[in-house]
C-alpha cells in the first residue's frame, strides 16, 4: 500500500487527473485537471493531492485545500475528494489517506482539518467532530466535520 503526492511524484500527474475526474464525474473535469497540473511546483503548501495505491493499482484519492466550496471559509485546510474504489472499501483504507492529510496540515503548521460531506458516522470513526453546517453555493448544504491536530 502506498500513498503518492502528486507535488512529489508529478510523473503521476494524468493517472491523478484521470483518476480524480473519473472518482467524481459530477465535478467540471476541469476543476481537476487545472488544480492538479498547478500544484507541480506550487510555492504555497496547499493544494495537495494523494493517490491510494495498492499492488500498482490507484485504489483511492484525496486532497488537502483550501476551501471545498462551501461557505465557512474561516476554516481551513479541508480534506476534499476522499474516494475509495467500491471493490476496496471496508478494509479502512480511507483511514490511509485521512492520515496522511492529517500529518501534512500538521507538519505545515495547522492546528485543525475539516471536511464536509452527508455522511453520518462515518468520520466519527476516525476522531472527526461535527461542529455545523455548511452552505454551498449550488443552494445544497453539508454537515462540517473537524479534528484537532
């Protein structure tokens, strides 16, 4: 199992975008595409995107960013993208992806990360707090979820 940093490993830069755009049809495929081909070489710490991989397999993805499209924007970083691959779940690895982000905000300097989602209990399994509600700017809204680094 291994989790690869497109900033890092950018010779994964189109399996990323392919993977990212493919993972969230419902997103304009160009969000990911322009975000990910950007973060190569990016002075600022964030954006950051992960993929999952195991036995040469891109089973999951994530990403660590500043705002994901919603309306509390005095927080930050939030965890974006988190997906895991159907076949795949169930085996915790979301909890892989979760954790890298984690030690990545927390090594930038981050006292908390959020994410935003209508799961309910599913985060709580991983030390995330619901703090609220969030509004999106497509008029639909999110439980926010948030842990202390």
């Amino acid at each position: 199992m291994k989790i690869i940093s497109i900033r890092n490993n950018p010779e994964y830069k189109d399996k990323a975008i392919q993977y990212f755009q493919e993972s969230w049809s419902e997103v304009y495929p160009k969000m990911y595409e322009d975000s990910i081909t950007h973060v190569i070489g990016a002075e600022q710490f964030l954006p950051q995107w992960y993929l999952l991989e195991k036995d040469n397999e891109i089973i999951g993805c994530a990403g660590l960013i500043t705002n994901d499209f919603i309306s509390r924007i005095d927080l930050y970083p939030w965890i974006c993208a988190l997906f895991i691959d159907e076949k795949h779940r169930g085996n915790n690895y979301s909890s892989l992806l979760l954790k890298k982000a984690e030690e990545d905000a927390k090594n930038a300097g981050f006292k908390y990360l959020n994410l935003c989602t209508d799961h309910i209990g599913l985060y709580e399994k991983y030390g995330y707090q619901y703090i609220g509600q969030g509004y999106h700017p497509w008029e639909e809204e999110s439980r926010i979820y948030q842990i202390t680094l």
